[in-house]
C-alpha cells in the first residue's frame, strides 16, 4: 500500500486502502471509499456508452448506411451519455456540499475543545472526545492534531505494557506489540506527518521506550539501525516480517513467555 493511500479505521485502528467501501476487519463503513467505487462505476458506464457510441458509428461506417436509423442510434446514445454525465455532476455536487457542511459544523463544534486541550496537555481526555466525536463521520482527519492522538494512544499503550511486564501479568504478544511501538516511534523525525510540536510533546513520552528498547531486547547498534533504515524505506513503520523473526528469536532466546 502507498502511504497516502492509507487511511486508519476510526473503528477498529486498522489500516486499510482509501479506496475500500469498508474496513476489511470490522465492517466499519468508510463513506469517502464507497462513494469513490459509486462513481467508478458511473464514469465506467460513460466509457461503455463512449465506446457503444464509437462502435455503432464505425459499424454505420462500414456498412455505407446512412439515413435515420444512423442518427437514432447516434442521437439515442448521446442523449443517455449527457443523462449520465449531469446525472455524475448532480451527485458530486451534492455530496461535496453535504460533506462540507457536516465538516463545517464538527470543527466550529468540536475544534475550540480540542484545542484547549491539547494545550492543557489534557491528551487522555482530548483522545476521547476525539474518537467519539468522529463516529459515523468523515471527520478523522479533519483535525491538525489528529494524528498526534493516534500516536499518542499506541505510546501509552506501549508504557501500559511496560508496567504489566513488570508485575509479570504480560502476554506474548504484548511483547510484541512493544517492541514495535519502541522501534517505529525511538525516533520521531521518521513521522515527518506530525507537526513539529507534536512531534516534540512525543519524543518526550517516549523517553522511556527508547531507554527499554536499549535494555531489554538486547539490540546491537548495528541492528538498530538496520532497523531504522527500513522504517526510512517504509514510511515510519515496522514490517511483520521483521518483526515476526525478531520476536522468535528473541523468545527462544529468553525460554519464551509465561502466560
């Protein structure tokens, strides 16, 4: 998948295509997606008439008839052409404007809170509102600081982890799922969509993350940065495959995980 054609459900945290009707995991419904396909299939149906026009005018061509039934078929399809064509244009304009509107009302909405928020350094609170305001909307990214809560929550998840695995009440693939959160986010300037501020408020938190990924896992220096060259090669993020190798190793290595 190319990055910018990646979109995050609001559901279920999944990456999926922009394009796609739906999330692939939770069914959640992406209205930007589905309405793509609608007019894909509308702009298809005028290539079909364009070429089932073409095709009756060589075919008239052909034959040397000319007369009525050549202008009936040639006035026919372009009548259903133009339906086709203002029938597309009546639609985008409609949801271009419902969209804009409902997107208009969120921010004047929603934006101020945020914002306030954000500046507080309120960001569990921010989260929330965030999440649950942007249900059944096509608002999830309508915010500057949208992506810095999405980070945020797997940073704290990450600290989270830390703590259980401390108490001794981590599962395996919590381990997992720390040691790529610690990877993908020990340096933040990998993550060139985040604003600098955000970018500085999560270098911050993830101090102790770095300080772990050093400690625990025991990486080399060089593995590290093999590491961060492929995140460099992969837009900020961390392949399964590497990250499967790594952890069998690593639970072999460490006799696995008590659960």
């Amino acid at each position: 998948m190319e990055e910018e054609n990646v979109i995050i459900c609001p559901s279920c945290g999944a990456k999926l295509l922009a394009t796609e009707a739906q999330c692939p995991y939770c069914g959640q419904t992406n209205a930007k997606g589905a309405e793509y396909q609608y007019m894909g299939k509308l702009y298809h149906m005028v290539d079909d008439m364009e070429d089932m026009e073409d095709d009756a005018v060589c075919a008239t061509l052909e034959s040397g008839k000319s007369g009525a039934k050549f202008i009936g078929i040639v006035v026919g399809l372009s009548v259903m052409l133009a339906i086709v064509i203002m029938t597309i244009n009546i639609v985008m304009a409609r949801v271009d404007d419902r969209e804009s509107q409902k997107e208009w009302e969120w921010r004047i909405t929603w934006v101020p809170v945020f914002n306030e928020l954000y500046e507080q350094g309120e960001y569990r609170q921010l989260a929330d509102l965030y999440y649950e305001s942007t249900v059944g909307t096509d608002c999830y990214y309508s915010y500057e600081h949208g992506e810095f809560i999405h980070v945020w929550e797997q940073v704290m998840e990450a600290l989270d982890i830390m703590e259980s695995i401390e108490a001794g009440t981590a599962y395996e693939y919590q381990y997992r799922e720390l040691f790529r959160t610690e990877i993908e986010f020990y340096d933040m300037n990998n993550h060139s969509y985040l604003m600098e501020k955000d970018r500085l408020i999560l270098t911050e938190l993830c101090e102790p993350l770095r300080a772990d990924l050093m400690t625990r896992w025991g990486l080399t220096q060089e593995e590290l940065e093999e590491y961060l060259d492929e995140l460099q090669e992969n837009y900020g993020y961390m392949s399964s495959e590497s990250l499967d190798a790594f952890m069998e190793d690593w639970l072999v290595e460490n006799g696995g995980i008590q659960e």
